[in-house]
C-alpha cells in the first residue's frame, strides 16, 4: 500500500474549544501537522494511537480510513468537536440544478 504526504482521505472537520477557527483536515499532511503542533494535549492515549497511525498512513502501512477513526477518538479524549465531513457528488448536483433553476 502506497502512500504519500499529500494522499486524501474522507475530510474530518475539527473545532477546538477556544478562540481557534474550525479547521478541516483533508491530506494526511493536514493530519500530522494538526497532531503535531495544534493538539491541546500530547499525553492522551488516544492522541499517542492517533499520532502512531498518522506515522503510519504516512508510509503506507495503515490506511487513512484507520487514522480517521483514531483522530476521532483522540478528538473525543481531547474535548474537540469532530466530524467527518461527506462529500456527496449527487447532492452537489442537485443544489447546482435547484440554484441554476432560481436564476434562471
């Protein structure tokens, strides 16, 4: 299994609980950076699975689906509120259709 800094995963959206934006991570680089250096808390077991399956997915020996699950969990032991975001091609279509159709 061949990975990449850069490979995509399914979006998770992430709100920290103070003053910093609603962040969305979409690469594993997005993950790791998060992890890294944004992380309210670097002693949770949860936060020491996730960053162990970041390192992973990073060379390829985990897939970005098991560090989706493990940032979610670490998320909850971190008191973030956390997401994973769909993205939903016939949806999509359908609000271009609908929005195309009022304008016109």
């Amino acid at each position: 299994m061949a990975a990449n800094k850069y490979s995509a995963f399914a979006p998770i959206g992430l709100k920290f609980r103070d003053e910093r934006p609603f962040v969305i991570l979409r690469t594993l680089a997005d993950v790791a950076r998060v992890l890294m250096q944004d992380w309210p808390l670097d002693d949770g077991e949860d936060y020491v699975v996730a960053i162990k399956a970041c390192a992973d997915a990073l060379i390829g020996a985990t897939s970005p689906e098991e560090l989706g699950q493990a940032l979610l969990l670490a998320a909850k032991e971190a008191d973030i509120s956390a997401f994973a975001l769909v993205h939903d091609r016939n949806l999509e279509e359908a609000f271009t259709n609908q929005r195309l159709s009022v304008q016109g």
